[in-house]
C-alpha cells in the first residue's frame, strides 16, 4: 500500500489516508441517498464526500479539529456509499485509515476516554462477556430492569449506559460445543468455526445451529477452544494495535488447524478477517499469513452457497422479512447468498425491507458512542420492518437483531427473530416453524 508522504496538518505518516484514493472521489453524490447520517440531517460534511474532503483538508495541512472528528465519529463505516458509487471509491479504507490516525493524534474528553475503555474493556473478551450471562440472567429473571424503568433511576444514567441495559438479549441455556463436529455422510471440507465474541456469550445458539448445518452439509467442523476477539470491533474504532494483536493471534489458534475453509456467522468479523492482509501489511512475519487465512475465509451463506445443497430441506411456512447487515451486504458484497438459501427452502416466503440498504444504527459499538443518531435509524429501521409484514425477521449479525429488537420494543412491538443459520437448521432438522416464532 503506497504511503501519502509526511506534511503538516491533521495526520502523521504512519498511513494517512491515501490522496490517490482521495482523489478517485469526483464528489458525483451517488453516495448521498445511501448515507445515513446525511439521510438523517442533510449535513454535507456528515456525507461521504463530505468527510473525503475532510480528509484532503487534513492531508494539505489542515489541523485536526473536534469539528473534524465529529464528523468522523458520526460515520457508521456501514459501506452503504462504496456499493453506490460509480467509481469505484474505497471509502471503507479511507474512513479506516482515518480513525487510526485520530486514535493516535486527538485528545478526547473524560467521559468519552472512560466510556470508550469501559467498552473495550469488556466487549472484545469472550471469557468476559461469558461471565456476564448469570448475573445478567438473573438480572433479566427479577425483572429488576422494569423496577429501574419504572423508578425514574435508568433515565439518570449515561445515555452509553442506558443503551447497553437496553440491548442485552434474553439469555437462555448455552449448548455445548466440541472441538470437532464429523461431517454427516460423505465428507466434502474441513471447516474451521470462529464462534466470536458477542455471538459466543450471547448467541451461542447460532454458533450450535452453525456446525450443526455444516456437519449436515458434508463438512467435519473444527473449533479451536482457546481463539479469541478476531479484532472487528477495535478495528472499525481506530484501536489498530489492539484490532493487530488479535489478529495475531487468531491467525497463531487457526495456523495449524489444516482446514480448507474458515467460517464466521457474523458480518462485522467476516468483513474485518477478509481485510487482515491490509491491517497486517507492515508485520513482516504475519503479512503472508494474513494472505493466506483470508482467502480462506468465508460467510457461512457464502459458503453453503458454493459447496450447493445435499441434505433435505423440510418445509418451512412461514413469511420472513431479510435484513442485509451492511458488513455482510456493502462490506462484503454478499446479498444474493443468503436470500438464495433461504428462498430454496420450501412454504417459506421472503419479503424484502423498504429503504435495506440503509443502516440500523449498531455499527459494532456505534450505538453506544452514538445513541442519539442510532436511535433514530433504529426506529425508521424499526418502522421499514413493520411494514414488509412478515413473520420473523431474519439477519446475520448480532449487533443488528439487538438494535433492531430494542426499537421495536420502544414502539412496543415485538417480532420473532432469527439468523440465517437458525432457519436453515430448523428446515434441515425438520422443526415446525414454531420453533422460531417463539419470541
């Protein structure tokens, strides 16, 4: 990757972001309608465009500004304007290259320091977040968060606060996952399962119905017991040491693992994997690995799609609405996949979401550095979803059915949801639908 040479201004020369890469902007606004912080407040500087010419302000010797950062730090990083523009615009490492350089050379405030090290403190540790489910069961069982709401105390706390309290998914008996899972029937791959962070401690039974359709699909599935935070959400936050140490050694769980493919069931981790030759580049023992991990790496729809069907499809009546998490859809161009394995299954109807290619409002850990603009895209998010009528509301990232869910619940709505994976494996196992409608 070419490095823009050191001048005065916002950034340093450790990988600003690139003026060539600047300059593929012809600032056409394709990119506007599919922006949602410039959908929300029609603010140029909080557009696409708008924040590339920030980044060339700061690049010709502009000084980096709270006025600069803020808009920064409105971006979602969603990706919505790389599948909208013309030409070809590699916003998505721009806005990367961008955060690492104001992690490193601007001073926040107190509260948002502490906010930020409290969230980063807890949210890229499984073991962590694991240890949080008792008590956070038993939280939910005593009902003490309605005690809370009805006392006046929630709405004393910090808004960060108050939105984490809010997305906690119920908790439910966590199953039991191996070290290896034999494939059903004749064996066509060996694939390594990374199970993630939020998806392990709070949707272990996505990560069950995960191995479970690929040992039905042909597949002996390997899950290495010590990997970690694959680094997707320091990354996306400009934490690039952190976001490199646990790629590091994730690339060290998954080294000798001797699988044809690695799989992941989360759109922000399979976005960041797919990008640790660029996040490794400078590492001269970990650069090849990364080349060679990544291009092993898949989505799980993507991968089901490319191996093809072998095991029976039951029917499943049921009318679904598909929520494309921007990761999966913009970051990693993966729209058909998914609506492919799910059309293919019988009685079950798909419904697509008015305005889809716009974000929900999680963005990793966005809804809590940013609650006010996240809120707001959550209930038109809300409101989208409402209207395609469905059922159950299926999706691939954990981060988009607890926000979605949350804004539901504040219009006091309920809807069953599920991931693609949960569909897929109640179609194979020959499950009625209720099983997914239960909410």
């Amino acid at each position: 990757m070419t490095e823009t040479p050191a001048r005065p201004g916002a950034f340093d020369a450790l990988h600003p972001p690139q003026r060539e890469l600047v300059d593929d902007c012809v600032h056409c606004g394709f990119c506007l309608p599919t922006c949602p912080t410039y959908d929300l407040w029609g603010e140029e500087m909080d557009s696409p465009r708008g924040r590339i010419y920030l980044m060339k302000e700061g690049l010709e010797g502009e000084p980096m500004t709270d006025t600069m950062v803020g808009h920064f730090d409105a971006c979602l990083g969603c990706m919505a304007c790389v599948s909208a523009c013309p030409s070809g615009v590699q916003y998505g490492t721009l806005i990367t290259e961008t955060r690492a350089q104001v992690e490193r050379n601007h001073q926040r405030g107190r509260w948002e320091r502490l906010l930020r090290t409290a969230i980063f403190t807890l949210f890229p540790y499984p073991r962590r977040l694991k240890a949080m489910r008792g008590p956070l069961a038993l939280y939910q069982r005593l009902g003490i968060g309605k005690l809370l709401k009805r006392s006046g105390l929630l709405a004393k706390l910090p808004d960060g606060l108050q939105v984490m309290e809010s997305l906690a998914p119920p908790i439910s008996r966590a199953p039991k996952l191996g070290n290896r899972i034999p494939a059903r029937g004749k064996r066509r791959a060996t694939v390594g399962m990374i199970t993630g962070c939020v998806q392990s401690a709070f949707f272990p039974d996505v990560n069950a119905a995960t191995a479970r359709i690929l040992s039905a699909e042909g597949c002996d599935v390997i899950i290495p017991p010590a990997q970690g935070c694959c680094g997707a959400l320091s990354e996306h936050s400009g934490r690039e040491p952190e976001a490199v140490k646990f790629a590091r050694q994730l690339l060290d769980t998954f080294e000798e693992s001797g699988v044809d493919y690695v799989v992941i069931n989360s759109a922000g981790c399979g976005s960041t994997l797919k990008e640790y030759p660029r996040l490794l580049q400078d590492d001269s023992e970990y650069a090849e690995r990364a080349e060679r991990f990544s291009a092993r790496v898949r989505d799980i729809s993507e991968l089901l799609a490319e191996l093809g069907p072998v095991a029976e499809r039951h029917p499943l009546p049921v009318q679904i609405a598909y929520h494309d998490a921007c990761h999966l859809a913009h970051g990693q161009g993966i729209r058909s996949q998914p609506r492919e394995l799910l059309r293919a299954i019988p009685g079950l109807e798909l419904k697509e979401i008015n305005r889809g290619e716009l974000c929900c409002g999680s963005a990793g850990v966005y809804n809590l550095l940013q609650p006010e603009a996240a809120r707001e895209l959550g209930d038109r998010k809300a409101e989208n979803v409402l209207a395609a009528g469905a059922k159950l509301l299926v999706t691939a990232n954990p981060g988009c059915s607890m926000q979605i869910r949350t804004a539901l619940e504040r219009r006091s709505e309920r809807l069953a949801m599920a991931h693609t994976v949960q569909v897929l494996d109640a179609s194979i196992r020959g499950q009625g639908v209720e099983t997914l409608l239960r909410d």
